[in-house]
C-alpha cells in the first residue's frame, strides 16, 4: 500500500498467517474494503465505520 492510493482489502478475526491450515475456513469477515472505503461492517466494527450502502 501507498499513501494516496486506494485499497481493496479485508479484516479478519483472526492471523491467517498464524492459524493452522485445517482452520483456515473458520476465518471471520470483520470488515471489507473496496477502492479504500468501507462497504461491510461487523461487530466491532458497526457504529465506528461508515457503510457505503449498495456499492
């Protein structure tokens, strides 16, 4: 990442570099970004971010 670019990414529960392979799948969505704003929300993040609603 660059300062002043945009970014798709997401956040998860946990590391997934850390997680063993066979666990992998129990991986949680908290957050997703797309073109660096926020279109998804969970709890801990609902209430704290803005959701870009229908994008």
């Amino acid at each position: 990442m660059e300062v002043g670019k945009f970014a798709d990414l997401i956040v998860l529960d946990k590391n997934f570099m850390q997680v063993p392979e066979d666990e992998l799948g129990r991986n949680q969505v908290l957050m997703t970004l797309v073109g660096g704003k926020v279109v998804w929300a969970k709890a801990p993040f609902v209430g704290q971010v803005a959701v870009i609603a229908g994008q």
